[in-house]
C-alpha cells in the first residue's frame, strides 16, 4: 500500500510539472516559472555544473539574453529551482500527514519513504545540492532555512506524538532536531562517494532508506512511554 501511495505522490509531481510547462508556455507574464520547469529538467538529469545557461534558454525557447533578465547568474536559478522543488515536496508532505490515521511512528517511516522516492526520483539534483551545502557556497543560507524548516515539522509530529501518549520526550524542540540531524547524517554518508565523484548510484538510495528507518526504530523503541 505504502509503495502505492508513494508513486501516486510522484504522479502528482510529473503531471504539475507538465501542466506547468503548458500553462505556462500561453502566458509570458509566467517566463520565470517556464525557465524553472526547464532547470528542473536539465539539473535533474546533468547536475547543476554540466547544464549550461545557453541550454535552458534553448529549451524554453528564448534568448540567453532574455535569460539573463531573469537571472543574471546561474546561482540565481538554482536558488529558485531548489526551492521550488522543495516547496513543492513540502505541499505533499503536509499532504500526506493530514490524511494519515496512522501512529507518529508509522507515518515518519511513510514520510521517510516519500523523501526516498523524490531523492530517488531528483537524485542528481540532490547530490548536487549537498556539494553546494559542503562547499559552503551562496545557496548556504538557503539550505539551513529548509534544515530549520524539517526541525519545525519533526517537532509537531512529535509533539502529537507527545499528546496523543505515544511518545515521552522531555523537549520537543532539542529531540527533533537530534532527529532531523541524524537522519540527515546517515542520508549524506550514503551519498558521500557519488557527491564527490559526480557519478550518480541510485541504488544507494534504498540502502540510506532503509539504516533511516532502523534509526528511527531504535529512537523510537526508547521513546515509547512505557
């Protein structure tokens, strides 16, 4: 059932993505999200240093000096095509939480398999954005607002988990953003190799999904009230 869900979820992302781009191609007051749809494309499939500026422009069909109106440097566009990405991942999230009956446990192993799946599905595009984390670059500030933004949501998942008698956790705040940094720890292990190699192992994702949820077993196995 969970895998179900979790391919219907990236259904919705293919078919918003394409709809996008049609929407978008009949109204040029929307130019900034057709070039976005493009990077998302291209960074998706060639990474962030092996897509050109001249490329996207040719795939939205416009001038690289038209480009360059929008966003005078390629920084600019990842910073939007990230976040877009991830606002976008963020919507389904909230999504999913609100219509699950499950038990705090069981729905973060169905959002650890939902964050699997768009890594998955994104997974040069993730790769990609962990070299730019590493090295320290512009999209640095960007990055810690969506790791702050993870914490806020692990904290009401706990915090449910806390009302509802489920878990017993002194501070809500402190213990989620253990959590988020754990998980975000054994995800950037698994990746380590191809991040600075370049060369994209999918197959590493299963692996990082699977230590995520023994972790989160063991977290949980102490967090139980007794």
């Amino acid at each position: 059932m969970q895998k179900k869900i979790t391919f219907c979820i990236f259904d919705q992302i293919l078919y918003k993505v394409k709809s996008l781009e049609i929407n978008m191609s009949s109204n040029t007051d929307n130019k900034k999200e057709l070039i976005i749809a493009a990077a998302i494309r291209r960074f998706a499939h060639y990474g962030f240093s092996k897509t050109t500026m001249n490329e996207i422009a040719e795939d939205v069909k416009i001038t690289k000096a038209n480009l360059y109106y929008y966003y005078p440097e390629k920084t600019a566009l990842i910073h939007d095509v990230i976040l877009a990405v991830t606002d976008d991942f963020r919507k389904l999230e909230q999504d999913l939480i609100e219509k699950s009956d499950s038990s705090i446990f069981d729905l973060i192993l169905a959002l650890l398999d939902l964050k699997s799946a768009f890594i998955e599905q994104h997974y040069m595009l993730h790769m990609n954005e962990n070299m730019e984390w590493i090295k320290g670059a512009s999209l640095q500030t960007l990055m810690r607002e969506i790791h702050e933004k993870e914490i806020v949501q692990v904290a009401k998942l706990f915090q449910k988990g806390v009302d509802n008698k489920e878990l017993a956790i002194e501070d809500v705040n402190k213990a989620s953003e253990i959590y988020v940094y754990l998980m975000k720890s054994i995800g950037l292990v698994g990746i380590l190799c191809d991040v600075f190699t370049g060369i994209p192992t999918q197959c590493n994702v299963g692996d990082v999904l699977q230590k995520q949820k023994d972790a989160t077993l063991l977290i949980f196995n102490g967090l139980k009230v007794k």
